[in-house]
C-alpha cells in the first residue's frame, strides 16, 4: 500500500479561479479521511488532481516516495468513484461491474467471484445481465459505485457518490459502502457536502474546504466547538450559529465583550476598543431569567429537539431546546453560556469565553 502525501498543492484555472490553494495532506495507509464542503469548494478538484486526472499548477502529489506524475496510469492503482465517470450504456450491468478487472486480465473466475460478491451488496445481483441503458438512475448510481470496490485499489476516492440517492436508497447504500470499506485494504478520501455521510464515514479525519482552502482538519466534533475560523462554524452549524457583532472593553477585571452577558476574554489589548464577532452555537444559547429578553421570531421543529429563531434588535439568534419548550411565547430572555470571539477581517479565533 502507498502514503499518500500532497505538499502545497495548488490548481488555479484560466481566468484565475481557484480549485485547491495551498493544500498539505499526509495520509497513511488504510488512512480514512472525509473531506466536507459546499458545491464549489474544491472538493472535486482535490480529487481529480490526486487521481491524476488534473495536474496541478504548483505543488507536488506523491505516492509513497514516488511523484504522482511520474507513475504510469496504469500503475497508480486508484479508484475514483464519480458520476463523471461513466458506464458503458450498451453493456450489460455485469461487464461494467468487471470492467476494472478486465482490463487488468483478472482470471475468469476471480472476476466471476468478485463481481457476484459486489452485485450482491449493492442489491445489483437481479439486473447483473440488464442492459446498462434500461437501469433505473439510482441503479445506475449503485452501479457506478460498487464497480469501485471491485478490484483491490491503494486509493479509494469517492465523490459525492450518493447526491442522487433518496433518503431511504441512501440509507441502504451507505449500509452496502460501510461493509465494503470494512474489508478493503486501502486509503480513503470520501468527499461531501452532507455533515450525516461524515460522521457516518469518519467523523475523526474531517478536513473543511471553502473555496479551495482547507480550513482545518481534525474530529468534526472537536472542529465545531473550538473551529479555528467562523467560516467553518457556519458550514458545520448550517448557519445555525449566531454572530454577534460587538465591541472589546476593558473594567478592573479585565477584557470583556457584551454578547448575550457580560464575557471576560484572554485577548490581546490591541484589540481593546475595536469591534470583533461572537459566535454563538445554538446549544449554548440558554434561557435566563436576567439575561437579554429576544422575541420569538418562529420555531423550527425536528425530531428530538426545536430550532428557535430569535430577534435581537433586528438581528437574528438561533437556539436550540427541547421538544415545544416556547411553544406558547412570544418572547424569552436569554444568555450565552459559552462563546468564541472571532476577529473581524480575518473571521479567525482570537479567543474564547464562558
């Protein structure tokens, strides 16, 4: 198996747009990260510049000690999981499936064995003689996906596979997805833009991407409550967050900000004076009886908890609470128990308070 490592890797596209600026990742074998962003962050740049399907503009993709671009197509041994990728629609379900085999004059009954095995887990077994071209869509999404687990493969890259997908076909894929994975031997880089594929896949090696940066990697857990920049709070909170714009000030106890109660701040005095941005996770909006009293704008209901949208002074607050907790209210008075202040420009965390 091959580390996969990419050292500043950029790819700008004519008329100066970016697909990946400045992009470091070391993955180890077996290694499983997720790579979370919105359409249009970068996501499958990224993949196609480790596949070898871009090149990059500057930067280098190795493969063990080995440059990318240096290793015959033949020989990377990756698979890439894409729409973008597509069947041959004359074909039958079963040679599509064996077609990564084939190619590589696999014996006759490992590409039997392989291919029934793969059918079988993707519930593709009863169409593997169909013609290709009389699939439903979201056959023909299984299909694409399980002809990526089977050969064996040093890279596994998926790109957004399961977008067509409805909740329920979702389910039943990523259920197939998760047992593949379990029993291949190989690096993964599983890109979304859904935060549920993420923790279903790995949540622990998560790197956020916004407009071809990475942000930050690490848990996504640990990213969402201590995220170093706002932009991936809004993206892991859904623009649940709220951002409070206030004003660092100075008493006998110290630096402190006004953002739902009176927060003293570890922060440097030069920001003393100057305005700066509190966010505030829905959670640790709480209800107080001394705190700020907001109207209760409307209530967004969900399974196990409600979304309550506040207004503060024309600016919106979003909290989280049990099940109808202000069903009947028109208002409620609230505080932050916990909040991270954010500088201004840069939108990057200067500090925290409780």
């Amino acid at each position: 198996m091959a580390k996969l490592r990419l050292d500043n890797v950029e790819k700008i596209y004519f008329g100066g747009y970016v697909g990946i600026k400045g992009a470091d990742i070391t993955l180890e074998n077996n290694e499983v990260m997720t790579v979370f962003g919105k359409k249009g962050a970068g996501k499958s740049t990224l993949l196609k510049v480790v596949a070898g399907l871009e090149k990059p503009s500057s930067g280098e993709v190795f493969l063990g000690d080995a440059r990318l671009e240096d290793v015959p197509i033949e020989r990377r041994n990756i698979s890439f999981i894409t729409d973008e990728l597509g069947l041959f629609r004359r074909k039958s379900v079963f040679y599509n499936l064996a077609y990564p085999l084939i190619i590589r004059r696999a014996d006759k009954n490992e590409i039997n064995r392989r291919v029934n095995e793969i059918a079988k887990l993707f519930y593709l077994d009863n169409v593997l003689d169909e013609s290709v071209r009389y699939v439903s869509r979201a056959q023909y999404a299984r299909i694409l996906i399980a002809r990526g687990f089977v050969r064996d493969s040093d890279i596994y890259l998926f790109d957004n596979p399961l977008k067509v997908f409805s909740q329920d076909d979702r389910d039943d894929v990523m259920t197939a997805m998760n047992t593949a994975i379990s029993h291949i031997d190989g690096t993964i880089i599983y890109a979304t833009d859904r935060l549920d594929e993420v923790s279903q896949i790995s949540g622990r090696n998560t790197a956020i991407l916004s407009s071809g940066v990475m942000l930050e990697r690490g848990d996504i857990s640990d990213i969402y409550r201590s995220a170093e920049y706002l932009e991936s709070v809004r993206l892991l909170s859904d623009g649940g967050n709220s951002e409070i714009l206030t004003t660092v000030k100075k008493d006998e106890g110290g630096y402190y900000v006004d953002a739902l109660g009176k927060h003293y701040v570890n922060i440097n005095g030069i920001y003393l004076g100057k305005e700066v941005i509190a966010s505030v996770l829905p959670e640790d909006i709480i209800a107080d009886g001394n705190g700020e009293r907001c109207a209760v704008r409307k209530v967004v209901r969900r399974v196990d908890c409600d979304y309550v949208v506040l207004d503060r002074s024309g600016a919106d607050l979003v909290m989280r609470t049990q099940p109808k907790a202000f069903e009947e209210l028109d208002s409620v008075r609230v505080a932050a128990s916990s909040v991270a202040i954010y500088d201004k420009n840069a939108e990057r965390r200067i500090s925290f308070a409780n």
